[in-house]
C-alpha cells in the first residue's frame, strides 16, 4: 500500500470517527453536563479508529488523532455553551490550540511512512499482553491516550464554555505560554528533520534545542498542557486546586512511560547516545556541556 493511499485511509477513517461523534453530539441523548457530551462523543470517535487499527492491523492509526480532537472538542464547548465568554479569551485558546494542532498532524503527516509502518511501542504492548492483547490495544493505545487528553482539554471548558473572571493577565500569560511551546517543538522538529537526513550511521542528536535536552519535544508538549491549565485557571481561579491535573498527568505521563522507552531504545541501538545522558539533561534544558 503507498503512502497516499494510507493517508487516504486514516483521513477517511477520521472522517467517520469525527462525523459519528457529531452526530452523537446532534441527535443523541444529552447528559446534562456539556462536559459529559463531548467526554461520550470522543470515546466514541475512539472506538470508530479502532475499528480501523483492527480492520488494518496497525494500532498507529491512532497516532494523530491525539491532535485531531482538541480543535474539535473546544470549537463544540464554545459554540454549544454560548455562556458570553469574552470572545479575545476564546480567541486566544483556540489559537493555541490551532497552532498546537496544526504543527503536530503537520509533522505526523511529513514523518507517516505509510500502513506497513507501526509505532514500535504497539507490538511490544499488545505482545506482553498475550492473550489479552485485544484489550490492551483497546485500552492501553486507544482507550487511555483518549482519556489523557480528555482530561488536558478540561481547562479550556472552563475558559470557553463557563462565564468566568474577565480577561487578565494571566490569560496573556498562558497565550505566551503556549505559543512559546509550539515553537519550541516546530524547532526542535526542524532540526531533528535535518539530522535524520544527513546522520551518519550510529550518529546521535545532540545539536540544537537538542544539546540542551535530550527530549525538548516532550518539553514543549508538557508546555502546550500547562498553558491550556493556565487559560482555566484565568478564567476560574477558586479552580486552581484541579484544572492543571491534566497537565500533571502528560507529565507523568513523558516520565513514567514514554521518554524512558525512547531512551531505552536509544541505547540498545545506538550505544554512542549514552554519552548524550551523561552530558544532556532529560528534560529541563541547561547550557551544553563538551562531548568527553
């Protein structure tokens, strides 16, 4: 299968994910909670892409759909509320999350190989699993990444579906915040672009954004979740003690799981990149320090 007839098939498959959460939203049985709505409309967009993972045998079909719906989730908050939010509130988040969006299906799409190309992590999840390893791919890489993000894009229900405080300070703070983290990950890709092109075998990254963290990627992730914390928290401040536990949970999320599989992976194949460990620091950049 080429590589446009597999964009081909994700796009349509998202298409229908998308178009059945609508029609949920549209003609389905309300819950009373506009958060609920869109909580039942994404869990079953969910399930639609993974029929498709099923129908192709590659769980990475879900791979973009983690920015695919944020757009979407906070355009339905906005239009269905219409509880007089201060519309340059509106217009800031939805803006982050634009930008955010756009870049990382952007780089998905620049970086997808095609359908014979699977997140190495997939196999390995749903190969530990055995016999249960309908449910972990169910659960584990559809189910739980839903949920994760779910609970990210709860402050910006707060900021656009709920009256709140009027705009302030905090709320330029945030827009600057995310912003700032789209960059950082738009430079760090162009660079890690680059790289690839012209590395030597057993080459590793560390130029750039890259000589001051060995994942400044995931930092500006974790940046991205902490501005949309910062937008529900302008809006409702008496809310500060839960809106940023998405946030916590991406970051625990980076260092529980995800940056200690891709540095366990780095290693194994390119030994060089424990010098990178030993001079780089993980996450939180710092001057570079000279190869040994």
């Amino acid at each position: 299968m080429s590589r446009t007839e597999s964009l081909v098939r994700v796009l349509v498959a998202y298409v229908l994910a998308l178009g059945a959460a609508l029609a949920w939203l549209l003609v389905g049985p309300d819950t009373a909670w506009l958060w609920l709505d869109g909580l039942v409309a994404d869990l079953i967009a969910t399930l639609v892409v993974f029929a498709a993972s099923r129908a192709h045998h590659n769980s990475s079909f879900y791979d973009a759909y983690w920015s695919v719906l944020p757009p979407f989730l906070a355009v339905y908050w906005w239009v269905a509320a219409d509880a007089g939010v201060d519309p340059v509130r509106v217009a800031l988040v939805l803006t982050v999350i634009g930008l955010w969006a756009v870049r990382l299906t952007a780089n998905w799409v620049q970086t997808f190989p095609g359908l014979h190309h699977e997140d190495w992590r997939y196999p390995l999840l749903r190969g530990r699993a055995g016999r249960y390893e309908l449910w972990v791919d169910l659960g584990a890489i559809h189910v739980f990444p839903t949920l994760q993000v779910f609970l990210g894009m709860l402050p910006v229900y707060v900021a656009v579906a709920r009256p709140g405080r009027d705009l302030g300070w905090l709320d330029l703070v945030a827009a600057s915040v995310g912003v700032g983290a789209v960059v950082l990950e738009l430079v760090a890709d162009v660079q890690m672009h680059r790289f690839v092109r012209t590395r030597s075998p057993g080459e590793v990254m560390d130029r750039g954004l890259w000589a001051w963290s060995r994942h400044p990627n995931y930092l500006g992730e974790i940046a991205f979740w902490v501005s949309l914390a910062l937008f529900g928290i302008a809006a409702s401040p008496g809310d500060w003690w839960w809106l940023p536990v998405g946030a916590v949970a991406m970051v625990a999320m980076f260092l529980g799981a995800s940056i200690p599989m891709m540095e366990e992976r780095s290693l194994e194949r390119r030994p060089a990149y424990q010098d990178v460990v030993d001079r780089v620091p993980m996450l939180l950049p710092r001057p570079p320090r000279r190869a040994r």
